[in-house]
C-alpha cells in the first residue's frame, strides 16, 4: 500500500507539528516541511498529498509587499480547497486559509492574545472531534495579533473572550485554528528564544509565560492527543 504524504508548509523552524507528529506518523504518513519562504510555489507535493498542514508565523498575511512569497502559498492554498483536500492551518496557517478562501485579515482591535486561555464553543453545534478542546477548565495556548472575518460557507467551531474567530471548518475539508493545539512544553521554550523581541516589545515575560505552561502544557497534551486522533479519522 503506497504511503500516504504529509506536506507541512513552515514559517519559522521553531513552530512546528508538535503533538500532531507522532499521531501523524502512527498513521502511517511520510511528512515533508516546505520552507514556505523560500518554496517556489506552485508545489506538485501541496495538490498531491493527502494532507497538507500550514504552520504559524510572526508575519502578517497581509504582507505580501514585504513578503512577496505569501502571494504564491495564498493562491496554492485557494487551489487545493477549491479541490476540497484535506487541509490544516494553525494561526498564520489559519489566516493563510482565511484569505484564500475571500475573508478579510486584519490587526486585531484588542491587545495582542499571547498566553494560555480557554476556549468558548461556538452558538453551532460542535463536531464530536472537537470536543476535546472544549473540555470545562482546559486552556488553550495563544499567540497572534491579527484576527479574520468568518469566511462564507465556513462553521466557527470556537472563541474567546478576545476574539470571535478562534476555528472555522470548511465541510469536511478544512480545518482553521488561530490557537496552539499542538504545542508542548520543551516545545515552547524555542517560542521564548525566537520572538524575544515581540515579548520584549510587549513586555511579556518568558518566566511567567513558562510558569503557565508548566500548568497548563500536560492537560492540553493529553487533550489534543485525543482531538487530533479524532479529527484525522473525520477529515480522512
């Protein structure tokens, strides 16, 4: 039986897969990161795998003046949902998604969310998948500045007390999460190093970040682990 691929579109090395990795790969699936910044799109492997998952990043979709390659994976990413494959975005991912799909990104009005918060459900009925991620005193962990507009056609899963648009699923194809489900705490301490200078501007504290990781890291682990096993055998 052929193996089945993964393509993993990376922004920054330091955010990665995650607690979706070993799932990923208990299932079987080759993954393959494409650099998205030096990528040069279209990519035969983005229409051909069975999943792609397009990871976060401290750019602006919206950028693509000082980022012309942000042109080339919005179109890419257009193409393969008008083809209705299975597609994932985490944060920027999520924005990548919204875009591609005619929703406006934008600088969000309210502060920056970066932190660990829980999760509200969405007036829609929630998927059994995503149940997990709703769990009474789970918090999820954040971090971004723009927000998007609800696509059309698209169900909102999930918000906070920040923003409306935390996840969006599109059918049974898409999926967008503007949160962190995947992160890990050992994971986490890359984030401090490589946006020292965003928390440093915000004056938010790499300590206080990771004592709230240490509290809140295990129970979104074992969530997530449930979630991305359930979500998997839905989108395929």
């Amino acid at each position: 039986m052929p193996t089945r691929q993964c393509l993993v579109l990376s922004h920054v090395p330091f955010e990665d897969l995650g607690s979706l990795q070993p799932e990923l790969e208990r299932r079987g699936f080759a993954i393959r990161t494409a650099d998205a910044a030096t990528a040069q799109f279209p990519l035969a492997e983005l229409e051909s795998c069975e999943l792609l998952v397009v990871l976060g990043g401290p750019i602006s979709v919206y950028e693509t003046d000082e980022y012309p390659f942000l042109r080339g994976e919005i179109e890419s990413i257009h193409q393969r949902l008008a083809a209705h494959k299975p597609t994932l975005g985490i944060c920027l991912g999520a924005q990548l998604i919204a875009t591609a799909l005619g929703a406006r990104v934008y600088a969000g009005s309210r502060r920056a969310e970066i932190g660990w918060s829980p999760l509200k459900p969405a007036a829609d009925s929630t998927p059994e998948w995503f149940a997990p991620l709703l769990q009474p005193g789970l918090s999820v962990f954040h971090w971004h500045g723009d927000t998007f507009d609800l696509p059309s056609g698209a169900q909102r899963l999930a918000s906070t007390d920040l923003y409306e648009n935390q996840s969006f699923m599109v059918e049974n194809f898409a999926l967008a999460l503007q949160f962190h489900p995947e992160v890990t705490a050992p994971g986490l301490e890359r984030w401090y190093v490589g946006h020292t200078c965003e928390l440093h501007q915000k004056k938010i504290s790499p300590k206080q970040l990771r004592i709230e990781t240490q509290k809140h890291a295990p129970a979104l682990l074992t969530a997530a682990e449930k979630f991305w096993k359930l979500w998997l055998d839905y989108i395929l």
